[in-house]
C-alpha cells in the first residue's frame, strides 16, 4: 500500500509537468530576412526599432520590459500589446 501511494505521487506530479510543458508558448523560428523584414514592418508600424528586434527575436519577455521602460505602461497591458505582435 505504501508503494501505491508513492506511485500515485509520482505520477501526479508528472501530469503536472507534462502539462506545463504542453502549455508552453513556442517562438516561431525565423531566417534572418524574414526576421529583417518583420523587424523593418514592425518600425514602418510604429513600434521602436528595440520592441521591433526583439519580437522578429521571438523574444517575448525582452519585448514587454522594452515596451515596458519605453511606455511605462503596466504588465498587462505591455503583454496586451506585445503577444499580437508575435503571432
């Protein structure tokens, strides 16, 4: 009954893992022109060539501290902003 019992642990906390991993947001992988040439859309766009360079990065936190010490706006509407910008 012991073992059972450390079994069933095991195996909640790899469901809860699992689970993690799965939600996970990927990053589009780009080549340089395509990254150069979203880059370039983005600042025709309006957005600063610093957002601008790191979302064509795919770098999504670096992209919402940047608008964030830009703009001073708050976290959330920083991340309002940014994940459209990255689809």
């Amino acid at each position: 009954m012991f073992w059972f019992g450390i079994a069933l642990v095991c195996l909640g906390a790899l469901t809860v893992v699992i689970t993690q991993l799965l939600g996970r947001r990927s990053t589009p992988v780009r080549s340089p022109e395509e990254r150069f040439r979203l880059r370039e859309q983005l600042i025709a766009s309006g957005v600063s060539p610093r957002v601008a360079e790191y979302i064509a990065q795919g770098k999504r936190l670096e992209a919402i501290k940047a608008y964030r010490d830009e703009t001073g706006q708050s976290l959330k509407e920083a991340v309002r902003y940014i994940d459209p910008l990255l689809q």
